[in-house]
C-alpha cells in the first residue's frame, strides 16, 4: 500500500513537472534540492546527482549552519524582473526545476510590485521546495514609526503568500551611521519585535543587508551575542575585495570586501553576497580584460569569472545575480552546476586585473536603480553606465586628457551620448537638489559626478 501511495506521488510530481515543460532527467535534479529530501532519502539525493549527466544539472548547495538546510549557492535576485508575470513565472520554474532555491525580494523592489509578482511565482510551487528572502525597506524616515514598518512587515506575507519568512533582512543598514541605524530599528523597538517573530517561527533566519559606514557594520556584529544573526548579506567581488574604500565614494569609512568577509568568517556567520559583477561591471570588461581571461579559460565568459571567484569562498551561502532573460539563467546556472572553484593561478589572475581596473576612473554605480525617479527627469543610472562604458573601454581616454586624440574621442563620446540618453534624461537636468544622495547604497556624490558629466559633453579641452 506505502508503495502504490509513493507512486501516485510520483505520478502527480512527474504530471506537474511535464505541464512545464520540463524532463523526466531534470525531475530527478529537482528532487536532490535540499528541502524535498522528504521525498528522497539522502543517500538516494547523492544517488541522483551523481547519475543525472543528461543535461549536467549538477547545482552547488551550501549548508546552512545550525539547520543543515541545502541553500543553492546560485540565489536568485529578484530585483529587476520581467513586467509581464508570464515571464516572470517561466524564469521561476526554470529556476526551481534546476536546482535554485533561494529567491531573494524587497518591498521597495519594482516601485512596489516585486514582492507581489515573486509571490505569484513561487506560490504555484510546493512551499517546502523554496526559501524566500524579503527585508524591511524603512530607510525612509516616514517608515520609522513602529506600527508603519509593522505594516511593511505585515504586508510581505500578504504579498509573498507565505505564513513564515525563511531570510528576513535589515534592509540596506550602513548609510546614514549610528544615529540613522538606531533611528530605523533600535529606539523604536523594531528590532526587538523581529527577534520576537524569529523565536515564533514567523521568520525562520533574520539577519541585514551593509552599505556604507563600516562602524555601523562592526557595531551589528560586535552585538552579535545579543543579536545572533543568521547570516549577513554583504557586496563582494573581485574588485571591491581590495578597493571597495577607492571607487569614488562620500568618504564615510566604507570597508574593503575583504575586511567584510573576515569578520563573518571569524564570527562563522555566512555570507549571502550582492552585486557579484558589480552592477554588470566585471560581465562587460574591454578587450584587453576578456583576453587575458580568454587565454587562461577560453571558454569562460567574464561573467563566470566574476562568480565563481565570489562562490569559491567557503562561507559564502549564496550568490545573488539579477536574472531578467533566460539566456543569463541559463549561462549561470551552467557556471554553477557544479562549481568549478577558482585556483590560486586564477586568483592571481583576477589579482592583477583588479588592481589595472581600480585605476580607471569610472564612477562607482551599479546600477541599482534605488536613486530613481528622479523628480527632474534625469536617468542618473543610464547616464553613470554610458560614462562608464565609455571610460572601460578606451573610447574616452580619460584622465588623460592630454592625449593627441582626446578632443576627437571627446567628440565621438558626446555624439554617442546624445544618441543614447533622451534630452529630458540628461546629466545636465539635474537641479543639485540632493535627493539621491540618502537613497544611494553607495553613497556616491551624485549631483557632483553629474556635473563632471555635464562638463564633458559641453568643455572643448586645450
């Protein structure tokens, strides 16, 4: 009888799986996810990884300290996805059947949506088959108010169709200091009360998102005794390992990657890491970059790279990357499963670019998006990432503006520019009124770097 109900089981797994289209070998890969080992065993979980080479899903998992639960280490960043919740959903399955499990979101996300739409998604799927991530986006001070950000917590079940929360995050800590950290989650007793709902089963892992000063950082975890944080969610990546504190910032005390994840790792808090390739930075280098990556690994794309340096380190639990089309699903996923780490030789590698990377000098955006709208038009992220393609790739020759070619490629830039930003999004629409300064996770002087973009399409040079 226990063996005719297993198969019915089996029946309606495989009937679910086939309506998306998906394979009887990948069905396999879906079960060895870590939460469906109540429908293998685990030595049958081993079994089938081992044996399913038909389409080489083989995904990395991490294990979650204190729990055991498998975390894949390709984590989903739900942040910019598809409009249309079609496509939204044909992502998540796709996502799902190949061995992701962690999908990561935020109330702010999508002017609000995002929440709603990842929900819509994950819901159609068995709850035990995902881990779902959200945070409290109070950074506004409006939000400060207990019974407002209660709200805002409140409305993520709603909205995520869950009744318990696996990854809850302090959104974005770190901008603003002491005094805006304590504004946000200390006097108002917020802080406490998530603790509350961790011991209630309500959040199952709590734990914050760092940008900004370090002294708000080290303050986290220097009351880690208090706290117990579950995991820290950190932005790390081959050239923010070393010069994170050089890439154009407000001068707040921000800290190297490095210093960041040493102080997890000696804490044995794991780390969940954003921004990967650095907004798409280290995916789009210039040819000088890719060929020396090309020689080493030639059938590596610089995306490939940059993750898996981040997911060869051990504590790393997972790596967030913003997947908006299939093709780059489908490139990370193949990156992977199974993991390749990198090797000291690579390392070295990736060493030296960094340190020729940290030279040039591009403005240190990542394309977020969390300064947007602008009230007065201005696609701040559009115009950062044209100047920095620009500069990447050679065809403004800065800071050499000495060059015999200068004036030429100056030209060329400004011709190009007006091209691809509409006049209404322009850097020279800024009115300097400061609003994006609070809202920046980097902490970039906006309106500042504008204007030196607004100076190098309008400045004949000498």
């Amino acid at each position: 009888m226990k063996k005719k109900c297993n198969d019915a089981h089996e029946m309606n797994r495989r009937q679910f799986l086939e309506r998306l289209g998906i394979g009887s070998a990948t069905a396999i890969s879906l079960m060895a996810v870590g939460p469906l080992q109540v429908i293998a065993s685990p030595s049958t979980v081993r079994k089938a990884l081992e044996d399913d080479t038909s389409e080489g899903v083989k995904m990395t998992y991490r294990t979650q300290n204190g729990t055991g639960e498998k975390i894949s280490l390709l984590g989903f960043g739900m942040m910019r996805l598809p409009r249309e919740q079609e496509q939204v959903n044909e992502l998540v399955d796709y996502a799902l059947a190949h061995g992701v499990n962690y999908f990561d979101t935020a109330p702010m996300y999508g002017g609000g949506s995002n929440e709603t739409a990842t929900g819509i998604a994950l819901s159609r799927h068995p709850r035990n088959t995902y881990y779902v991530a959200t945070k409290m986006s109070n950074q506004n001070e409006a939000l400060w108010d207990f019974e407002k950000a209660k709200e805002m917590y409140e409305n993520s079940f709603r909205k995520l169709q869950v009744d318990y929360i696996d990854y809850y995050l302090l959104h974005s800590v770190g901008g603003g200091g002491l005094d805006n950290l304590k504004g946000r989650f200390i006097n108002n007793g917020l802080l406490d009360f998530l603790l509350e709902e961790r011991k209630a089963g309500r959040i199952r892992h709590l734990g914050f998102s760092y940008h900004g000063d370090v002294k708000v950082f080290d303050w986290l975890l220097d009351n880690n005794d208090k706290y117990h944080w579950d995991f820290v969610q950190i932005q790390m990546n081959y050239l923010d390992w070393n010069y994170a504190q050089r890439r154009g910032r407000r001068g707040r005390g921000d800290a190297n990657a490095e210093y960041l994840y040493d102080r997890l790792e000696k804490l044995g808090i794991q780390a969940v890491i954003m921004e990967p390739l650095r907004g798409g930075s280290l995916a789009n280098v210039n040819d000088d970059v890719r060929e020396q990556l090309s020689r080493a690994r030639k059938d590596d794309t610089p995306a490939k790279w940059g993750f898996r340096w981040v997911a060869s380190h051990p504590d790393v639990l997972t790596t967030l990357s913003g997947m908006n089309r299939m093709e780059h699903l489908k490139e990370n996923l193949e990156t992977f499963s199974p993991l390749d780490p990198c090797t000291t030789v690579d390392n070295e590698l990736l060493a030296r670019i960094a340190d020729k990377m940290a030279g040039l000098p591009t403005i240190g955006c990542t394309t977020c998006a969390y300064c947007m709208p602008c009230k007065h038009g201005v696609d701040i992220p559009g115009n950062f990432a044209f100047y920095n393609k620009a500069v990447v790739e050679g065809s403004l020759p800065l800071p050499d503006s000495s060059a015999p070619d200068f004036e030429e490629k100056r030209q060329a830039y400004v011709a190009a520019y007006q091209a691809a930003i509409p006049s209404k999004a322009r850097a020279n629409r800024c009115q300097d009124c400061g609003e994006c300064l609070s809202k920046c996770p980097q902490q970039l002087p906006i309106p500042t770097n504008l204007s030196k973009l607004v100076e190098m399409t309008r400045k004949k040079q000498a």
